[in-house]
C-alpha cells in the first residue's frame, strides 16, 4: 500500500474507526484500485466469500405524494394526474398473488405520502399480507412515511410503529435518508422529513427490537464533505442502538425529474462508493450493491470494493426504473446465484434479518460452516 494511505490501512488492521479527514481522504485518493484493495480485506476478513441474496418482491401501492423532491421520477403529486396511482387492498392482493411464488421470504413496500389515505389503509395492508402471504417477512415504509403518519395521524413514532407490528411489519426499509447535510437536503427534499426526524424514527424501531436498513443517496448537489458526514451519522446511531443491518448506497439516476441535467455518476464514482462505505461503517454488517440501480456487472465487481449483498430478485422494481434504470426489473433465483458466482463469491440466500436460508439440507450445513468460519 502507497504512503498516502498507509495510516489508514494501521487503523484498519487495529480495527480503530475511520475519522472524518480518514473519509474524506479516500474520496479523493487518486487509485481507486488501492482503496478497493482496503475494502475488500475489511469485506473479505467479515465475510469471506460470501455474497447474500434473497427471494424478494416490491410493491409500491401507490405514488401519489405531496412531498416534491426534485431528484425523484416515481411520485405524482395529487389523485388524478397523469400516471398517479393508488392500489385499493383488493388490487393490492391481486397483485402480489400474480407475482408471489411459494418459497418467496421478503415483500419490501415503499409508497408515497399520499394525503387521501388515512392510518386504516396501511394497517389493512400489512393485515391482508401476513393473512394471505404469511410466508414473506414485510419490510415497509420508510422513515419518512412513518414521519409522515405520526405528523398527518397525530401519533408519536412509537405508537405508529407499535401499530405497524401488530398488523404485520417485520422491519424497515432504509430510504428517505437521501443526504443528511441541511444544506443539500433543503434544495432537494425541503418538505420532508429532516435528517434529524429520520434517524429518530430509526432510533424509535430499534429500541422496539426493529431491524433497519440505511441508505445514502449520491450524485445530486452533494459534497465529499457531507457524504462522509453522512455516514459518520448512520455509524453514530448504529453504536448506540445496533440496529441497521444493513447500507445501502444509491445512485441518482436523471430521467423524468428536475435534475435531469445533471450527469450520473460513473462506475468509478459507484465502485468508490461502495468502497468507502464499507470502510466507514465498521459497526454495520452488511453493504449491499443494489442491483437495480447499480446494474449488474457493476454490482459483480462491487464484490470485490467492499460490497457483501446484492438485494434479491426483486420482482418487480418502480421507483429506480422510473427514473431510468436499464437493469432488468427482476432476476431469477438461477440468474442471481449465476452472476454472483461468475463475480468469483459463493452466492448465499439470506433472509431479510439476514438468516440462512437453503433449499437443502446438505448445501445448509456447508454453508453453516463457511460462514461460522468466517
């Protein structure tokens, strides 16, 4: 390793955590290849070989959103505008019967803030699931949804979630972090719920026994300086609460919104992401190369830059291909473990709570063992 990064690789090693200058110094080192090499001994020295995938479905029941952030393509402002939507609970479980197949452990369920619905809707959601599909896990609402129902329902973030559970809620999905820096977060999200308000939310479901996901949204108007700051948050509430599982980088994606002028980011720019990330967040488990946004060769490679995860099959994904992703909107079981052993990882199905999961019993017991080696 270079002397530029020789005091960082010492930390490592020692397991000491990464300062803030330590972020902002891998951001902008020249080799992406050497802060690659940092990232995978830490991926390689928690996980080995291993890459996670689950069996998963999205469901967005409906895009009507009052919030008007101007990075996102997938939200309609009111009831009747062109392309806005909203499932009733019928049309909801229509839905998932046409896509659910037995075996599926995960349905993952993000919607806008639609102002036309009240609590009841939600709850009856959550209900018609674990009643009729009580094989998936329900991973829901992000914190800005659960912000939004304790604001619009005049309840407190316990209550709320306290409600969710018992209609069915296993955990939390980690959007709606977008960027935690005020000054970015004021010209791209500026009616929702402040970086404050949602670490809060997330601090309110671990200490109801909730696992949680986080995530960072990268390649708007951010600074190197606030997305390190931004993960120095999330690593902050993971020491107090241990409750994120899981960091998700995300990548803008342009079409169909009010920055569409800006260029993406590049692989470069993904592959360093996931990088730094992984090296940051020393008390969270899991980095996920996100699929969909990244596209799949460039999650293959992340493998190898510090991501252990590529989401699931996902079936079938809105929000990212709205704004417009050219990944495919789902993948098989077959194609997932296929690329991930073609990436040179050993592909590992995972619940959400990121418990093993095999269809059998001998191939459960030799992962057991990779993995309890590890």
């Amino acid at each position: 390793m270079t002397s530029p990064l020789a005091e960082i690789e010492a930390k490592l090693e020692s397991c000491v955590p990464l300062s803030f200058d330590d972020g902002c110094q891998l951001w902008n080192h020249h080799n992406l290849l050497e802060v690659g090499l940092l990232a995978n001994r830490v991926r390689e020295r928690l996980h080995g070989n291993i890459t996670y995938y689950n069996w998963n479905l999205h469901l967005n029941s409906t895009n009507v959103c009052e919030a008007n952030c101007i990075f996102c393509s997938f939200a309609r402002l009111k009831t009747g505008m062109p392309q806005a939507y909203t499932m009733s609970i019928e049309q909801a479980h229509d839905w998932i019967a046409e896509r659910y197949h037995p075996g599926m452990t995960e349905i993952h369920i993000v919607n806008g803030l639609n102002p036309d619905l009240d609590f009841q809707y939600y709850l009856d959601l959550l209900r018609m699931i674990r009643r009729d599909f009580p094989e998936l896990h329900i991973k829901a609402f992000t914190a800005v949804e659960i912000h939004y129902f304790a604001q619009k329902y005049n309840m407190s973030y316990a209550a709320v979630l306290e409600n969710l559970v018992q209609a069915g809620l296993g955990s939390l999905p980690g959007g709606g972090a977008e960027i935690f820096a005020p000054r970015a977060r004021q010209k791209l999200c500026r009616d929702k719920v402040d970086a404050d308000g949602w670490l809060e939310v997330h601090r309110a479901a671990h200490q109801l026994g909730l696992r949680s996901n986080c995530t960072m949204l990268y390649g708007t108007i951010e600074t190197i300086e606030e997305r390190v700051d931004h993960l120095m948050r999330l690593r902050e509430l993971q020491s107090e609460t241990k409750g994120f599982q899981v960091f998700i980088p995300l990548a803008f994606h342009a079409d169909g919104n009010r920055l569409r002028n800006l260029a993406p980011p590049t692989g470069v720019e993904d592959l360093r992401t996931i990088a730094v990330s992984r090296l940051m967040l020393d008390n969270i488990p899991h980095i996920k190369a996100y699929w969909v946004m990244l596209g799949v060769k460039t999650a293959q490679t992340a493998q190898f830059f510090g991501a252990n995860d590529m989401d699931g099959t996902v079936t079938e994904e809105k929000v990212y291909h709205m704004a417009g992703s050219h990944a495919p909107q789902s993948l098989s079981i077959e194609e997932l473990k296929r690329v991930i052993r073609c990436a040179g990882r050993e592909p590992v199905e995972r619940s959400t709570t990121y418990k093993l999961i095999s269809r059998d019993a001998t191939a459960h017991a030799a992962v057991a063992e990779v993995i309890s080696a590890v």
